[in-house]
C-alpha cells in the first residue's frame, strides 16, 4: 500500500473567535474591522507562500470568504491546495453554509470542503441524529462536486462526564475523550461520508494509532488540529501523530496568533511578521517529519 502524501494545512477560517479576539464582538463586523481581517488572512497566506519549498505538495491553506475575500483566489493561483470551510461559524448544532453549497464548491472550486462538527455520542440522540442528516448531505454534495470531506470533530464533555473525572478538563482531554473521539468516528461514519478527520490531540500513541485505523477501515485517513495551544504543546503532540499514523496536520492560530497582532499594532514590519508565520509553519512540519521513537510493540501490530 503506497502511503498517503503529507498534508500541511495552515488554517485561517475563524470567523467568531477571529473577531472577538480582535474587536470583542461576534456579530457583524464594520468595513474598517473586515479590512483588519482581509489583511491579516492574506498575511497568512504570504507567510505560506514564503515557506513553502518548491515542488512542494503537502501545503494547503484553509480560509473563509466571509473575513478573507480574495484568499482562496491568490491561494489557487499560488499553487497551494484550498480548504474551505461550509459551516455556519458559532453554532453549537450543525448548520451548512452558504445555502446553495453546489453553487459555492462550483464557484471556487476547493479540493477540500471542510465542516466542523460538535459531537459526544452521549449527548442527545435526537440532536445527533439531525447533525447526521444534515452532514450527510453536506458530503454527498461535496463529493458530487470533486471536493475531499474534510470532518472537523470535536468531542466537548458532558456535565456526567466532567463529574467523573471531578471537573479537570485535562483528565478529560486524556482519560475520557480518546475513547469518545473512537466512539464518534464509529457513529459518523456509518451514516456520513468522510474523506479526511481532523482530530483533536488523543493523548497517546496508542490512542492515535487506534483512531487512524478506524480512518482506515472507513477509507479515510486522519490530521492533527491544533486547538490554538503553545508552540511547544503542539509539537508534543505531532510527534505522538505521525508516530500514531496521522498524514499531517491543519494549524492555525498557534502558527499565526502572534504575527497577525504584530501586523496590526505596527504594520511597517508586516515583512517581519510574515517572516514569523513562514518560520512558525516549518518548524511545526519539521516537528511531524523528525524521526519518531520507535512504537510500542502494543501498537507495531
């Protein structure tokens, strides 16, 4: 079997958290405030292209139209495959957008159409089973259209699950939620088709690889996302992925955070910035691609 080819993502689709973070608000944004983010989304794009070596396949960059207009244009001319995302931003319950998905994937034409999903197979059956529904759908035209299903999954605690492990979100996060992330696979794939996970951290080898062969079984592969933690977390956990299986990974506000708030408080050094999110963006490929230990013999199998 010829092993996948890397996938690097540089992710830049926050919309909500993008706007709080900046002018403390999720609601509609004024021209001045898209303007700050129209900016900070093609700066991003340039510290990709600056890290990118040539004949290189694996970048990728994920964007929004919505707070990036013209990126996913630059980005396709540039030779870097795009992700976009088809969710509505800020939803705890799945919603596609923009409505007329066909129409959207037949006017930019991404290889990756990419949703983000809340889903805890103990949460309310009812309201799973319309998010199934709804992400059926949303693969089906996705893949009608040539487009990878690109499945964001995030696994939030329960209120029974946060009172097993006493409230500690960090025995959450390793005891409870590899499990769950493995049960939710399951429970997602038989109804909906995915192409590609985008998986939150899973705590150990053994976890990782365990995730990556239900990816397999289901003929899809899995990618690390980053979650927005410290640079060096983030690459802790790269390691445990590609030593678990995982192809790649899509970052972004761990790679680019900094560089962005540089951009906008002093933009005569927008050239130093990019220069950050180029050196940020290697070094975390460079964290996947270095020589892992070798595995447990638990795992080897």
């Amino acid at each position: 079997m010829t092993a996948p080819t890397p996938l690097f993502i540089l992710a830049v689709d926050q919309r909500p958290w993008l706007t709080k973070a900046l002018f403390g608000h999720t609601g509609g944004v004024t021209p001045a405030e898209r303007a700050i983010t129209t900016e900070a989304k093609h700066l991003v794009l340039d510290g990709l292209l600056q890290a990118r070596t040539a004949g290189d396949s694996s970048a990728a960059i994920l964007v929004d139209e919505q707070l990036g207009a013209g990126v996913a244009e630059r980005a396709t001319a540039g030779g870097i495959r795009l992700a976009m995302p088809i969710e509505r931003a800020g939803r705890a319950l799945y919603e596609t957008e923009p409505d007329d998905l066909a129409g959207f994937l037949a006017r930019f034409e991404p290889e990756f159409s990419k949703v983000l999903v809340r889903y805890n197979t103990e949460d309310d059956a009812d309201q799973n089973d319309v998010q199934l529904q709804r992400l059926a759908e949303a693969s089906r035209i996705s893949r009608d259209a040539g487009a990878t299903f690109l499945f964001e999954l995030l696994v939030p605690p329960t209120q029974s699950q946060l009172h097993a492990v006493d409230g500690d979100v960090l025995r959450f996060e390793s005891e409870l939620r590899p499990l769950l992330t493995r049960q939710a696979m399951e429970e997602i794939g038989a109804r909906v088709g995915v192409d590609l996970w985008k998986l939150e951290h899973q705590d150990s080898v053994e976890s990782t690889d365990a995730a990556v062969r239900i990816a397999r079984e289901q003929d899809s592969e899995c990618i690390l996302l980053g979650a927005g933690a410290p640079s060096d977390t983030v690459k802790g956990w790269l390691g445990r992925a590609a030593a678990g299986g995982f192809i790649g990974f899509a970052i972004g506000r761990s790679i680019w955070w900094d560089a962005v708030q540089l951009n906008i408080a002093e933009p005569e050094r927008r050239d130093e910035a990019q220069a950050m999110i180029a050196s940020q963006y290697r070094e975390f490929v460079q964290a996947f691609l270095a020589p892992q230990p070798e595995r447990a013999s638990s795992v080897a199998g």
